[in-house]
C-alpha cells in the first residue's frame, strides 16, 4: 500500500455492518385536523346537498395555502358553497363579480390623493380580505386576471413601487361557467397553474335534487344559510397547516408523484404537460387528504384521489385527440393507470 492509498475496512479489522434502516417516522395527531374539517362540513352540509368531493377539496386547499378555481354550469351551488365556506370561518370575507370593464384598479387597490396631506394614500382593493370569492373569474379581460398574479402566488400587492403584503390565511375560490362563451377571455395557462385544483362540478344526482327540493320548500328567501356559524379561527387553520406539513410520505411515494406529473410531460395525447409546481401541488394536497382521514402517512390511494383537479387544468391535448373526442380525465386516467403503484 502507498502513501496515497487509503487502509480497506478489511485491513484496520472493522466489522462489516449493514446500513441502519431509516428511522420511522415520530407520532403525530392529525385528530385536530379531521375534527375541524368535520365540523366546517357539518356546517355546510346544513344548507349544500352533495357535493362532498367540492367540500373536501376546497378544504384541502384552504389547509396547504391554495386556491381553487371551480367550474360548472350555473345553478349547482358554485358561488353558495363559497360564501358558506367563508361563513364558517373567524375571517374577512369579500366578493368580486369580474366584468368586461373591470380594471386591475379595482381588484387590487389604487393611490388616492390626499389633499389635506398634499400626498398620495393607497386605498386597498377587495383582494385586501382572508377568503376572496372571484365570481365569474373569466369575465374579466387579460389585464385585469393579471393583476391576480403577483398576490396569487407571493400573497402580496405592488403598486406603484410599494409592496403590501396579505394577512393570513390567504385563500381565493373563483369560479366559471364552462358553457357560456360569448362576453369571456379563456384564463392563461399562467394563471392555471396558480390554482391547486380545478374542480369540475356536475349536476346533483336524482335522489339529491330531491332532497334540495325537501329542504327548501318553505325557506324562498335563504333564512337556512343564517344558521351556518363560525367554527374555525386563523389559528385554527395555521394549525392544521403546520400538523399536514409533518405527515409522513416515503420515499416510494414521491418518486410515484414525479413519475405521474413527468409521464405527461412525455405523453403524445398531451401537447402541455405539468410543471414541477404540479409535483409539489400533488405532495401537499396527498398529505392534506390523509391528515383529513385520521391518518397520519400518505397512501398512494390519497395521491390518485388528488391526481385529477391537480393535473386537468395543468395540461392541454393535442388538437388531434381534441377532433377525436378525447377528454383531459381519459388521457390523465390512462397515464395514472399506467404507473406502477409503490407497495
């Protein structure tokens, strides 16, 4: 052996051992989180028929800091589900009804010039609130879905060289209707992408829209909609935020998210696939679902349950399949299918 050469384990006498196994993962109680999360859908679910999948889902978002744009024909509970949401919660509420002639101005905020100080104020727009309904969000023309841009994704508003920064929680629900064309502007895949989810929402069923018909029949003018109270507080919810950012997900399983989100970046159905805001999108919303079960791991099951509102508004088909009638959840169900699922 040189000088340079360094002794083999064999040389200096060291036993052989194995690699110690990953430690496991320490307990944590997610109780809190499915007991609040109840108690937001008990709420709700007072005045909503249905709908479980909608409730979950903005309750996913609302717990790891997203937003959700939801989408559906007029009439399905959009706008309601929305302001009830808001209504259970301890938090600044407020609405905008996007139109043609709205103006970044009157989302955001504007400085006004204060004569008595000979100095200009900024007087904060309606995005200035914790839960913000964006009622007909693709009414508003490119300028004005901008301007949701910087606040969307940095949870802050620069105007005129000045930041303002939003309290929390921060959470923007906007709907559309995907039917009616004429007087909208189709939403940027840049403004997409700052949604956790898009959830498509489709009629109730039979046996549901009977029972919407059983429970309004004598309420025409919404009294049913006060008796939805606040039952979560700010800290509340920065609680359950930080209790999901500890469930355990293996390793397995985030190599499975990755494998889902780069399989559409290779796919020949697809002319857009996801970005890396996808994976992480997949890995926190996986993590809210479990926690929201009375788990405190993540199964793969949690992860293809979230794949569809995560991915679907992320991607576009080709304009071939588009002419051959396929849909975004067939080609994103065929490439969840395909991979292998982590045992």
């Amino acid at each position: 052996m040189t000088d340079n050469e360094l002794p083999t384990p064999e040389e200096l006498d060291i036993p052989f051992t194995e690699s110690p196994t990953p430690p496991a993962p320490p307990p944590l109680d997610v109780d809190p989180v499915m007991i609040r999360a109840e108690r937001v859908k008990a709420e709700i679910g007072q005045v909503i028929v249905g709908q479980e999948d909608m409730l979950d889902l903005l309750l996913v978002a609302l717990f790891t800091g997203g937003h959700v744009l939801l989408e559906g024909v007029p009439g399905i509970a959009k706008t309601l589900t929305a302001k009830l949401l808001a209504r259970t919660l301890h938090t600044e509420f407020s609405r905008i009804q996007f139109t043609p002639d709205l103006m970044p101005a009157d989302v955001v905020g504007t400085p006004v010039f204060n004569m008595k100080a000979s100095d200009f104020n900024f007087k904060a727009g309606p995005i200035f609130s914790n839960i913000v309904l964006i009622d007909e969000i693709n009414r508003a023309p490119a300028k004005t879905q901008a301007s949701l841009f910087e606040v969307m994704e940095e949870r802050q508003v620069t105007v005129d060289g000045t930041t303002y920064p939003m309290s929390e929680p921060f959470f923007v629900v906007a709907t559309q209707n995907p039917i009616e064309q004429e007087g909208t502007y189709k939403l940027p895949e840049a403004q997409l992408d700052r949604f956790l989810f898009k959830v498509i929402l489709s009629y109730p069923s039979l046996e549901e829209e009977q029972s919407i018909l059983r429970r309004f029949r004598n309420d025409f003018s919404g009294v049913l909609r006060e008796t939805v109270k606040p039952v979560l507080s700010p800290a509340d919810i920065a609680d359950c935020q930080r209790i999901i950012e500890q469930v355990y997900i293996r390793e397995e399983l985030l190599d499975y998210i990755a494998a889902i989100v780069h399989s559409t970046r290779s796919n020949a159905d697809l002319f857009l696939g996801a970005s890396p805001r996808a994976s992480l999108s997949l890995m926190k919303a996986s993590k809210a679902v479990a926690a929201m079960s009375g788990r405190s791991f993540v199964t793969p099951d949690d992860i293809r349950y979230v794949s569809f509102p995560v991915l679907n508004h992320r991607v576009i088909l080709t304009p071939e399949r588009e002419m051959e009638g396929y849909t975004t959840k067939e080609v994103l169900d065929d490439i969840v299918k395909k991979i292998e699922v982590p045992r």
